[in-house]
C-alpha cells in the first residue's frame, strides 16, 4: 500500500532506494511498517506547523503531505547543503514543504514556532545528543509534542539484526558507512543490556559531521535523556506493534513539552 502511493519523485530519493525499495526483503518489509507508522502517528499534526529533523530524502515529509491528515506547513532540516538543495529541487511544487540547513534552526524564525517536531532514526547517529534535545525543548511552542523513533540495537532484536546486516553484505546489498561489528562478548552483553551504556561506541569523523553507527546504541540511555526534558506521554514498537522493544527493530518514544 506504501509503495503505491509513492510518486517518481519520492523513489527517486537517496533513503528511499536504500530502504523502502532495498532489495532485501525483511530490510524492505521493516522499513515500510517505520513509514506507515510515522505517518499513522503523525496524523494529529493535521493543520499544524511541524519540522522534520534529519529529514534525509524527505520521503516521510512527501507522504505525509500527500496524505488526508497534512499539516499545514512542514520544515525539513538537514546538515549537508547539498541534501537540502535537491529536497528543494525535487519538492518544488510542493508549497507546504520547505528545507534549512540545521544551524538555521537558532534564528528566531523557528525558535518556538513548531506544534510538533518529527526525528526519526536520528539520534543513534548524534555525538551530542543533550545539546540536540535541548534545542528541541527550544523549538517547540508550549505544549508542543515530540515524535521520535531509533532503532532497537540491545535485547534478542540485536542477533537478527546482525544476521541480515552480515546477509546484506554478502548479497551485496549497500548498508552505512562504518557499520561495526559486534564481537560475541559485546552481542552477548547487548541482549542483556540494561539502561546504562553496555559496550563502547565507535565515533566516525567527516571533515564537517562525526557520527555513530548502530553498534551499541541504547535506546534506553535516550528515553532517560529525554525524560529529563519532556513528558513522554507514550512508547510503542514497530513494526511489530505487539511485541516488546526488545523483539523490535524500531521504537517509538512521543513526548509534550511542558
């Protein structure tokens, strides 16, 4: 149902490719339920100004401005120029949908003027991830509501998700760049992981962004971060909504500003 609302210039996008339509069916399957999801809990921005932080392709913007619960206008924030300038090539006639760098977002243009802020699959990447949270508290109005989704890399999860990682490789199938491997002690201590930091992280230096890969993030060291700031109001999982975070690829923690 996804892919046949996805128009020429939403599968041409980077992400898109990579996970909507990846050749790899479970990656392909998992990533779809993500979307669905994200534009099934984004329906109460309907009418509302929102932004999407690490927005990527803009797929998820795309769809939900097509969808019959749009917001009024929508904010894509990106950290490399020329991801923003293709968003803003490729969504031209897309009046609700506009695109900034992310060093924009300090102005007062966007300080406090946003009903909901979107991440998604974002902060497992992030070096500094409480100056990034605190100006999240800053961009949002009062009562403004935060949607944010990360992988699961800790629990029984972990073990199918390096399987179809090492299977990908081996199909050739492109994944990120700096993917690490687990040694067996770290697997082992990543499925038992409890709320603290579990196994070092390797940090990836670009001349103009450092990143983390999946290995050993800690979807629960986030929830504690973010609790510090917003009232997390729910945590759910996909794409099987049913089973823990544990048994999941993704979760999903929504949060209000006070």
């Amino acid at each position: 149902m996804l892919l046949a609302v996805m128009d020429e210039t939403i599968r041409e996008g980077h992400y898109a490719k990579k996970q909507l339509l990846n050749r790899l069916g479970l990656i392909r399957w998992s990533h779809q339920a993500r979307f669905k999801k994200a534009i099934a809990m984004a329906t109460g921005f309907k009418g509302q100004r929102i932004l999407d932080f690490g927005c990527g392709d803009a797929t998820f913007l795309a769809l939900l401005a097509d969808s019959p619960h749009p917001p009024s206008a929508a904010v894509g924030a990106e950290i490399k120029p020329e991801i923003v300038a293709s968003n803003r090539q490729r969504f031209a006639k897309h009046p609700s949908l506009s695109f900034v760098l992310q060093p924009e977002l300090e102005s007062p243009a966007h300080l406090g003027k946003y009903d909901g802020l979107v991440c998604m699959e974002v902060f497992e990447h992030v070096e500094e991830q409480e100056p990034v949270l605190d100006l999240f508290v800053r961009l949002l109005k009062p009562g403004g509501r935060l949607l944010l989704s990360v992988p699961v890399e800790t629990g029984p999860t972990v073990l199918v998700k390096t399987a179809a990682r090492n299977l990908a490789g081996w199909m050739g199938v492109p994944s990120y760049p700096g993917n690490a491997r687990y040694t067996w002690g770290e697997l082992a201590r990543s499925v038992v992981a409890g709320k603290t930091q579990h196994v070092p992280r390797r940090l990836y230096r670009e001349p103009d962004n450092n990143f983390y890969c999946h290995k050993g993030f800690n979807w629960k060291v986030l929830r504690d971060k973010i609790a510090r700031r917003f009232a997390i109001t729910s945590i759910s999982t996909s794409p099987l909504g049913w089973l823990p975070a544990g048994l999941n690829s993704q979760v999903w923690i929504t949060a209000q500003k006070n």
